[in-house]
C-alpha cells in the first residue's frame, strides 16, 4: 500500500510520531533534530515508495531541515502512529543535484 503525504501529515504530531532509540541516537551523530524531520514531514514531498517493507509500508521524503539543508527522512506508518525510521543529509556524491535520484539509476 503506497503511502500519501496527506496521511502522513495528519500523523505528524507529538502524540504520534515515534522514533526509537537507535534513530534519536543516529539523528544525534548527524546534527539533525525533531523540528528539522517534522518540517520534511509537513513541507516535503515522497520521492520513493517502499510499500514492501516490514512490519509497515515506508517511504523516503525529501524536504528541507530548518537550517536550509536538504534532507532525507524516511517514515512508515501504521495508519496510527508515524514512525521515524531514520534521517539524513544527502550526499552530492550519492545523489543528484536535485536529491531526488541516486547516482548510477
């Protein structure tokens, strides 16, 4: 089942965002906070569906941080709760200049 911004928006709140401890700890190392992901969320788009992923359909957004960075959050949803499955600056190296394509695809 392909995920839709506008779902995903609707979950984007405190009660229902959950991010475990191994995201919180990975999104510490890179520099990137609960505010800069909530904006990917709210302000992003979907650039790659993973509707085959376990135990829920997940799908990487593209989007700004609050710094004005672009960056990767990838979410999945149960249709209760949005969970944050990780989150990353793009490189220019691995990706396109418009962070929506990889290199070499």
């Amino acid at each position: 089942m392909a995920l839709h911004i506008d779902e995903l928006r609707k979950l984007c709140t405190d009660d229902t965002i959950i991010m475990t401890a191994h995201v919180i700890k990975r999104c510490k190392e890179r520099n990137i906070d609960s505010d800069s992901i909530i904006n990917v969320v709210m302000h992003g788009e979907i650039i790659k569906q993973y509707e085959d992923d376990k135990p829920f359909p997940s799908c990487l957004l593209l989007g700004m941080s609050i710094n004005d960075r672009y960056l990767h959050v990838v979410v999945a949803s149960d249709n209760i709760n949005l969970h944050i499955i990780t989150a990353y600056y793009p490189s220019i190296e691995e990706w396109e200049s418009d962070f929506k394509t990889r290199k070499g695809r």
